[in-house]
C-alpha cells in the first residue's frame, strides 16, 4: 500500500466514524456505514439508502478539495475507490460526467444529480449507462447504452489545467477529449521537453502536445489515424495560442509514421507510445497485449541516443513491470541501454487506483543510452 493510499484509508476510517456517528441518529448502524466507507478493495457498498449515499458521495467530494490538483476537471468518484462500486463521476469545470457501471445506481440518478447540485455549479450533467460494457469510462469497446444530458447548456466545454486549456464534449464518442487520468503524465513528460524534438503517437486530442509546445519543445509531431481527432487538437493548440508547426499534425498509423521517420532517420528526442487496448485500421487490428513489443521497437529505432520513451497502458492485466520487460527486450536488441524508469500510474483523484479494471494505469517514462 502506498503512503497516499494508506493516508486515504486511515482517513476514511477516521470519516466514516464521523459520519456514522451522525447518520446513527438517522437509523444506520454505525458497522455498515463504516465498512461501507474503508476502500480495501474487498467492502463496497451493497446497499445504501439515498441518506447514505448523499453522505458517501459528499465524503468524496470532499477528499477531492483537499488534492489541490490545478485543474477544474477532476475524477470525483472512483468506484470502489470511494465505496460506490460501478460508480464514477467526471467533473469538467461545470460540466459533469456520470458513469453507470453497475445496474444498482440505475434508480440513483436523482439522489446523484442533487448530490452533485447541492456541491458544485453545475450547467451541465450526463448520465452514461456504461453496465453492458466491460472497461468502465476508459477506452471502451462498446458505445455507451443510454446518454440522457440534464440541464440546458450545451456538452461542450472549456478546462483550465496546470494553466492550459482544453475543450471537451460531454456527448462526443466515447471519451470526452481529455484523459482525466494522465494529468500528471502530461506534466511530467512536458518538464523535460524544452528544446527537445517531441513525437506524440496515438496523439488522440493532442494534450501531450499542447502541453509539450508549452513548455518549450522545439517541435511536436502529434500523429494518430483519426481526422476528427486531430482537428480537436487543432482546437487545442489554438485555445493555447499556439502555433501550428511543419508536420504538427500527421494523420498516420503510428507504426508505419515510426518505420518512415526511422528510414529518413527523422529522429526524435521524446516519443510518447500511449495506445488504445485495441483498435481497428483498415482492415488491420491493433491490440496493445500483442502489438506493443513491436511497437516499442520502432520508437527505438526513431529515437535520438538519449532519448526518453513514455510508454502507457490502460489494460488491466499489463503490469508496469511488463512494460518495463518490454522496453529493456526491445533495447538490448538494438544495443541500447535503459538508464532510467520512472514508474507511473493515475493522478490521485483517481482513488484505489489498479485496484479495479475500471481504474488502472500501467505507465513508465524511461531515459535511453547508447551501449558502448
Ligand atoms: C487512448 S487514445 C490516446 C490518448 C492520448 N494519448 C491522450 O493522452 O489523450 C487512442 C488514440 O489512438 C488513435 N489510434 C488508434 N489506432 C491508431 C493507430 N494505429 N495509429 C495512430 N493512432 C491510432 C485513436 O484514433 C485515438 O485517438
């Protein structure tokens, strides 16, 4: 157990005596309510009348104001990292996001809705029925079942993050535009950009891009195969006023777009490797457990001497030790070294992290040599 985790669960004990004690006055028994409440990844609520509810959901509202994370959109509930198994709510500035996993919070709507009223402002809310799906609010495989927006304000909206600015929708696709999970990812690869040639593959709505072009990278190739993408990073770069680069944006497979770059030995100081699970193109199939040995490969090949590899998973049965595996393999092969591995994961809002499929983040960032 990590110290953050372990500082989470003392003080939820410590909470949910609190609460209990309060609640005991409303008719619940002091046991359940803080059982209820200890995120051990084995107690999660079963049942739970809308009092509790109202107080559990406030509880994680509550630890979320004491991350102080620099960003208006924030993971205000983690599923079992909260107690509320297959429940997860987004917040986007004042648009909100829940994420119905498990069919129990079906019938909660309105005790969530007006838990979620009573705490934030809100313009915006969507309930996503997610409960025929099997990986939660990430990168789902199958389309959300039912979208039912409340509110009159439109699903589209602008965040402020560590002070840059990304436009979401609430009703686009399956993911809003941007990966709540990766703040911190985000921030860490972008302090070593400066002056550096960054290649940003599967680069989705370009956040690694925007946030590397700020912190001064010399060039940001953002590569991914989806027109409609792109043109949302497009968005993005200008929301941050940035300039649009010489191949800023490439629409490409990433393999491919790394084999060419490699060959006119166009190489890169910084590749970011952050692939969906599995992805259909053209009638081939990507899928990240058989392909990303490969794919590691490549960005070596595309990667300056010194260069750092970012590389993420969101599949839950990846371990950060297998991708670690991975890229050592991959650089012996072509007689490179693996000098340094940071180990990453999820941002702390994102509470019980690994813990749960819906929840998990495989991530290292490792810094290259040359064997001599
Ligand atoms: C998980 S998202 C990437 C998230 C992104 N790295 C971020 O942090 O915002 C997956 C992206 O990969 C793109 N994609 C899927 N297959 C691809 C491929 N073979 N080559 C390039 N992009 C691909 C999709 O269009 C999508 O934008």
């Amino acid at each position: 157990m990590t110290e953050v985790q372990e500082r989470c669960t003392k003080q939820c004990v410590q909470n949910a005596k609190k609460s209990a004690r309060s609640l005991s006055n409303q008719g619940a028994t002091v046991q359940s309510i803080a059982k209820s409440a200890i995120p051990n990844g084995k107690i999660a609520v079963v049942k739970s009348s809308a009092a509790d509810l109202t107080l559990q959901l406030k509880r994680a509202f509550d630890h979320r104001r004491t991350l102080k994370l620099d960003s208006n959109a924030v993971r205000l509930v983690n599923s079992r990292g909260d107690g509320l198994e297959g429940l997860i709510i987004d917040r986007f500035y004042r648009h909100v996001a829940v994420y119905i996993l498990n069919a129990r919070w079906q019938s909660q709507q309105k005790t969530i809705s007006e838990a979620l009223r009573e705490n934030f402002d809100v313009d915006y809310l969507v309930f996503k029925d997610r409960t025929g799906c099997s990986t939660g609010s990430g990168s789902a495989s199958a389309p959300p079942k039912a979208v039912e927006p409340i509110g009159q304000g439109k699903s589209q909206t602008i965040i402020e993050e560590h002070g840059l600015r990304f436009q979401v929708d609430l009703n686009d696709h399956l993911n809003a535009g941007l990966f709540l999970d990766m703040r911190k990812n985000r921030k860490l690869v972008a302090f070593y950009a400066k002056g550096r040639r960054v290649l940003n593959c599967f680069a989705y709505t370009c956040s690694f891009g925007v946030y590397c072009r700020k912190f001064g990278a010399s060039r940001v190739s953002n590569v991914d195969i989806s027109a409609k993408f792109l043109q949302k990073g497009k968005d993005n770069y200008r929301l941050n006023n940035l300039p649009e680069g010489p191949g800023e944006f490439v629409r490409d497979h990433a393999v491919l777009y790394l084999e060419r770059a490699a060959k006119r030995k166009d190489v890169f100081d910084i590749i970011i490797l952050d692939p969906p699970s599995f992805a259909r193109y053209e009638g081939t199939v990507f899928s990240v457990k058989k392909d990303m040995p490969l794919l590691i490969d490549k960005a070596l090949r595309a990667l300056t001497p010194e260069g750092m590899l970012f590389i993420s998973t969101n599949l839950s049965t990846i371990p950060r030790a297998k991708l670690e595996e991975w890229a050592h393999i991959a650089a012996k092969k072509m007689g490179r070294k693996i000098v340094e591995v940071n180990r990453l994961g999820q941002d702390l809002d994102f509470r019980e992290s690994g813990a749960m499929k819906e929840s998990f983040l495989s991530a290292i960032l490792v810094k290259t040599t040359m064997k001599f």
